[in-house]
C-alpha cells in the first residue's frame, strides 16, 4: 500500500495547541486563569479538533488507497493505525496498574475504587473498547475514551472513503458538512445536550460526525487545489486564519454554542491547510511541528501527570503551595506535561510505532494477507 504524501506542517503545529488546550483544561479544577478562564473551560474542544484533523490528515494520505477496498490495504491501514495509538495507550495504562496497585498497598480498597478501577474497565481499555457503551463510567485512564472513539472512525473510514472518493463537486462536500454539523446539533437537541462533551455519553456520535467533516473537509481542500492548479501559499489564507482565530476567541467570551466554536475550528482548520506564510511561519516551525508530534503523548500521559503531581504533593507542601500561584503553578505543570511527552514519544511511541510499521509492511511484501477486492461496492456509489 503505497500513500507517500506531502507532510502539511501548520497542521501537525495546530495539534500542539489542542493538545496544550486540554492540558490548561485539566488545571481548571486547581488554579485560576482570570480573564482566561472562559477560554480555558473551552479547551476540551481540543478533542473535537483532533476528531476533524484526524478525517482531514487520513484523507490526505490514505484517500487514494481506498477508492476500492482490497483486504490487504485495509489490514495494513488498520494495523498502521493501531501502531499509532497502542504503545503509548498500554505504556500509560501499565502506569495506572502499577500505581492503583501500589495504593492499594498503601491504604487498602475503597468502596469509590470500582468505578474507576474495575477488572472490566481494565479490560475494555486494553481492548480499546471502553468508550463503545460497553461501561457506564469511563475507566483507569480516562482521556483514553478519545482513542477508542477514534478506533471506531479508523473502522469506518475505508467505506467512508468510498463515498467521499465521488464526491466532486465543492457545493456536495459544503452541503455535507453543514449536513453533518446541523444533524449533530439535532441530535444535541434531541438528548438535552446544551454542550458536546460527551465523553461518556456520546462519544461514538461525536467522533462519527466529525471525523466525517474532516474526511469532506479534505475534499475541499484538494478541489481548491485543483482548481488553483498550484500549492502556492497566499495571504488570503493567512487572513481566513486570523479571522477563524479572532471569531474563535470572541466566541469563547461570548460563551458561544459549542456547536458554533466547532464550525469555527473547522475554518481554522481548512485555512492552516493551505499554509500561507503567516501560518507557516507560526505553525510549521520546527518547534511547533516537534510539539505537534509530540501531542498525542502529551495528552495521553496528563491525568496520570497530574495524579502523581497530587500524590507526590502530600509528601512535599512546597507542591501544596503551588496553585495559589496560577503563573508558577501552570509554568510548572506545562514543563511537566512536555517533559513527560518528550520522554514517551522518545523511548515509547516513536521506536515503537517504527518497528511496528516496519513488520506490518514485512507482512504485507511476504503476501501473508489475501487480496480479496470489494468489487461492486464502489461501482453502486454516484458519481456526485
């Protein structure tokens, strides 16, 4: 399966953000951000982004490959994935075990502990199944919900790619994301959700809706393309950005609808795609681009972060004393938290998900997957 595509580096530096969003977010509940704070309480919007980035980002690069569905393509494309997002998902899952086991040493079990740390929940997490309805609270490393929503869209994307494959035309893809946003809203309306973190309600809707934007947000993005016949970066996408940014931030003071900021990152998004200078200048430098590679650790391993920071504060007051300094205290959580992404991403996710992919591909060049192809599946699809 051959899907060597260009790396769009003001996307990989806008992944750091969202990250750096939902990491601010976790502090909310310790120290106060003052005239930040109604932004701060919209950084698990981070997550929605990452859901629409990630339809955009596979579109990019594994679009082509799906315009049928051969079984060799779709189990090197669903063995890649869980590549991606296994290693460091068990490495920071072990950390819970290791440490529930050392405070069950300590204090013994309390009645609060089942439902976090059931067998059960251990065992959806390991098989990345916990955020499929299959528990009623969400278990040990609780971020982790978003990673098994997204495994849920990895296994729809290939059929999802055959839809999107035919879609041609800017006006389908534009009619199908405003579809795909007001069926979302409806479906908001229709549960009594006035927000969309549904973490451990919906999730499963979530990311279906939006990892679908993402899919025909791509589609956009490759007709505008297409019809500049050049990638040639304009300012006119760096003003797009500066307006999505500017609107993003009134709506956060002005306590906008999730379902209005969401369209909003969305904007975003499709303008970062088109890296004008201003973009690449501050989203696709090195050090964005290394904090954007680094995020998907770095939002992986903050709960448990921020668990230890608490529980190594009991035995040093100086911790204790921290978040009555907000400055100091979201200073040293961030260094933490990148400290910490660094070191997961070096030894963990990075050599992990190389020697993974490498003897995927071995497994796919010795023929070991049989290629059955989905003849007739495609050819019901309209062209539209």
């Amino acid at each position: 399966m051959s899907h060597a595509t260009q790396k769009i580096d003001s996307l990989t530096g806008i992944r750091a953000l969202a990250a750096i969003a939902v990491v601010l977010t976790h502090m909310l509940s310790q120290t106060k951000f003052g005239c930040l704070t109604p932004l701060i309480e919209k950084g698990y919007l981070g997550v929605d982004l990452f859901f629409i980035l990630s339809g955009f980002i596979l579109s990019h690069v594994y679009q082509t490959v799906f315009r049928s569905i051969k079984m060799r393509s779709l189990f090197e494309f669903l063995m890649l994935r869980l590549a991606r997002i296994m290693p460091v998902h068990l490495v920071v899952l072990l950390l819970y075990c290791l440490d529930y086991s050392f405070l069950l040493l300590a204090r013994g079990p309390k009645a609060e502990d089942s439902a976090i740390f059931s067998p059960m929940g251990l065992l959806y997490n390991i098989l990345n199944l916990q955020a499929w309805g299959l528990a009623k609270h969400l278990s040990w490393n609780c971020p982790a919900w978003s990673i098994s929503a997204e495994w849920f869209a990895y296994l729809l994307f290939p059929v999802l790619c055959l839809f999107s494959n035919r879609m041609h035309k800017a006006w389908i893809n534009i009619a199908g994301i405003i579809g795909l946003f007001a069926g979302l809203y409806l479906f908001a309306i229709a549960h009594g959700e006035l927000s969309i973190r549904w973490h451990d309600t919906y999730p499963l809707v979530r990311v279906g809706f939006e990892f679908t934007v993402g899919i025909l947000l791509f589609n956009l993005f490759k007709l505008q393309l297409k019809k500049n016949n050049s990638a040639i970066p304009s300012f006119r996408w760096d003003l797009l950005t500066v307006v999505s940014v500017c609107l993003f931030i009134y709506g956060g003071y002005a306590n906008f609808s999730d379902f209005i900021l969401v369209p909003i990152l969305t904007l975003l998004l499709y303008s970062l795609a088109f890296a004008g200078p201003l973009s690449k200048l501050v989203m696709g430098n090195k050090v964005m681009a290394h904090l954007g590679e680094i995020s998907f650790s770095m939002y992986m391993i903050d709960a448990f972060a921020t668990i230890t920071y608490f529980q190594a504060s009991k035995f040093l007051p100086v911790l204790q004393s921290l978040p009555a300094s907000p400055i100091l205290y979201v200073a040293v959580r961030l260094v933490m938290s990148l400290c910490n992404a660094h070191l997961l991403y070096l030894f963990i996710e990075k050599p992990a998900r190389n020697k993974l992919r490498d003897y995927i591909k071995m497994i796919g060049k010795n023929n070991k997957v049989p290629e059955l192809s989905s003849k007739g599946l495609k050819d019901l699809l309209p062209e539209t």
